[in-house]
C-alpha cells in the first residue's frame, strides 16, 4: 500500500463486492453503525476529523467494506452525501462530522437534501457521555451548557433525531434513524458520544435483523395522468430544457428547489464515487465553483475521472438576469491553475482554457481520448450576456415576484 502523505488505498473492488455481513463481526458501536450504513448500501462516508468523533472515524474505517472520504470541509462532505444518494437511485448517503462546528456548516447541504428528498444520514460526534447533565462548557460550543442547539437545528432539516450517549439502546436508536431515513426518503441526524464508539456492548454482538421495509405504491391512474400532462406542457415548448439529447441510461441532476450555490461540485465528487460504471459530466458556474473548490483536490486524490466544465462568465449571472448591480461580478481567478495547484503533480489531471468552439471541440476530444482516466477540468469563457431567452425570462419573473410591494394593512 502506498503510504505517501495524501495517498489512499488503491483497490477496494473485493470490499465493495462482500456484504458486511461477511466480516468479522466486533462488538463496538462505531462497527455496529459501519455494518448498518453498509448494508443499505452507504459503502463510502464523506468525513471531516475533529476532536469529538476521531474514535468513530476509527471505528468506521475498521469496518471491511466501509471506506472514509476525507473531504475538506463538512459543507462539501454533505453534499458528497447528497450526490452520492442521487447516484444511488435515492439510496443512503452518510456523512460524519464533530460537534457543532461541524454540524453547523453541514447542515446546510443537509436541509437541500431535504428539498430533494434524499435519506442522507448526517453523523456527529458528541460530547463524553459523562458531560451531559453536568453544566460544564465546551469548546465547539457557542459558550452555553446546554448541548441541545445543534439538535435543535437539524430538527427542522431532518425526519429523525437521534442522540446515542448511553450504550443500551444505542443499536436501537441507530436502527430508527436509518430505517425512518429510508422509510421517508429524508435525511436524519445521529450524534454519538465521542467516549462510546470503541465500547463493546452485548447488543452488538447479535447479528442484526436485516432493514425491510415495504415497497411504496404509486397510484398508476395519477402517475398517467401526471405524464400525460408534463408531456403536453413540454411539447409546447419552444426550447423545452427537460427534453435533453443524453445517451441511453444517462441520468441528470440538479438541485433546483434548494438552489444552493456551490451544491455541484461537491455532488459531483459523491455521485462520481459510487458511479463507477458511468464517467460524469459537470457544468459548473464560477461563482458557485468558487464556493466549494477545494473539493476538486479529493476528487483527484481518489481517482476520479470525471468532466468538470467551468463557466466562466465573471460572477453571478443568474442574479445578474434578477436584478443587477456591482456585487454580482466575482474576481476573476486563473481556474486552470487553481486545479492544477490541487493536482500537485498527484494522480491524473488534464486541464484546459477554451475560447472558441473549435478550442471546445478539441477540448472535448482529448478529455474522451488520451485523457480518458483523467479528471478533465475545461474552464470555458463566455461573455457575460451569453444567456439564453428562458433564462432572461425567468430572471424577469423571480425580480417581479420579489419586488412586489406589502399588501395593505
């Protein structure tokens, strides 16, 4: 195994293909979890070390079949969460963060998961069990004694809440977090004390009883006639955006309720790390790039191959059509560079700065050809107003709706 700083294991074919199951069975809670996010399928958990959750991170990974991506920040390790269950046909995706600080800045992915309605499983690591109930301070807190405010928060981007600081009813507790996720098809939160992963306990020690649940049934009169009438609504269309050309078993994603900017580059990275089968193509807009980039650095470092395009129009186009004004325009950055900074002479990169179709074109051919098993980034150029009519028309109808003035008193 290569142990270089920033490497990771290279094969892990044998690990995904075992069930969990099959593994030596170690009676800890940190396994007990592992085992169970395995067996609905979140073989991969999107993580960011601290403090309160280092020996659930060790727990996690000593589990076969469970491997830990180290993302680089815990906004961006939720949204890998999020891709990750798109990929999987609105399968678990899982993420595991500290307390508070982390939490905090992962909930935001999580609340889009939400929108969308995707059964991400968000882990924390909490305070010792023992500092529950004892008015002391901690440090990742804002200050106060009461260790409720993280929960609190998530109670209203998640369908289940579950905070396991005593063993005895801990499998219990994580065994209704997963199932409700799957069961509503919503995230839900898990704080586990930072002493209780390593412990072993009887009740993990049984053989768990597999997760079942009933298939949901669509009403097919409904679904018809849902159908029939987004069929009728697209055929009108003059350019009708949800009538792409893609290959045969292409999928497409997109976060358009939640419309949180940065959302794509971190899905990217999840969704790309359990579609192994399938190469993934990104469209990528410079201000939301440069909200989460970093991410681009874990994609190299596991190997991943997909397309990232880069539009570089010079800030916030899609606010730009809403109302306009100086704040919109972005610094510009050497985008190219930025990623072959990440690159660092590691893994297999291919980079390149288009300007014309022609440059496009070729672009294009190199990353399907000799670049193939790259992470092909293309940052392309365009003018500022090189929109399209839908989207100025859309611009036009969000800053109506905004600019109403208050209904009378």
């Amino acid at each position: 195994m290569d142990t270089t700083i920033g490497s990771v294991p290279s094969a892990y074919d044998a690990a995904d293909a075992a069930p969990a199951a099959t593994a030596p069975r170690e009676a800890t809670l940190g396994r007990h979890l592992a085992r169970r996010l395995a067996e609905v399928g979140a073989r991969d958990v999107f993580t960011v070390p601290g403090d309160f959750n280092l020996t659930l991170l060790d727990e996690l990974e000593a589990e076969p079949g469970v491997r830990l991506v180290g993302c680089c920040n815990e906004l961006n390790a939720a949204y890998a969460a999020d891709g990750y269950a798109r990929a999987r046909g609105g399968g678990v995706g899982a993420c595991a963060v500290t307390f508070t600080v982390g939490g905090l800045s992962a909930i935001n992915a999580v609340a889009g998961a939400f929108s969308e309605n995707l059964p991400v499983v968000c882990i924390v690591g909490g305070p010792n069990s023992n500092d529950y109930g004892s008015n002391r301070i901690l440090h990742h807190t804002i200050g106060l004694p009461d260790f409720t405010q993280e929960l609190r928060c998530f109670q209203t981007v998640t369908c289940y809440q579950a905070v396991v600081n005593n063993l005895d009813d801990a499998h219990e507790q994580i065994d209704a977090a997963i199932s409700t996720a799957l069961k509503e098809s919503k995230p839900v939160y898990i704080s586990i004390s930072c002493n209780l992963p390593s412990i072993p306990h009887p009740n993990f020690s049984r053989h768990p009883v597999p997760f079942f649940l009933s298939p949901r049934l669509s009403n097919q009169m409904n679904l018809e006639a849902a159908v029939e009438i987004a069929a009728a609504f697209l055929n009108k269309a003059v350019k009708p955006v949800l009538k792409l050309k893609l290959p045969e078993g292409c999928g497409y994603e997109f976060q358009m309720q939640y419309g949180s900017i940065g959302w794509s580059v971190g899905a990217t990275l999840g969704y790309a790390q359990v579609a192994k089968d399938k190469r993934v193509l990104a469209f990528i807009g410079d201000g939301s790039f440069q909200v989460t980039a970093q991410e681009v650095s874990t994609m190299l470092r596991w190997g991943q191959n997909s397309i990232i395009f880069l539009i570089n129009n010079g800030g916030y186009t899609i606010e730009v059509e809403i109302h306009d004004g100086p704040y919109n325009v972005i610094k510009n950055w050497n985008y190219t560079g930025v990623v072959e900074a990440f690159h660092n002479g590691k893994g297999k990169c291919y980079t390149a700065k288009v300007r014309t179709e022609e440059q496009l074109k070729e672009a294009i051919e190199e990353a399907q050809g000799p670049k193939k098993d790259c992470l092909c980034f293309i940052e392309v150029i365009v003018h500022k107003d090189d929109t399209s009519k839908e989207l100025l028309e859309w611009g036009s109808r969000v800053s109506a709706a905004n600019s109403r003035p208050p209904n009378p008193q």
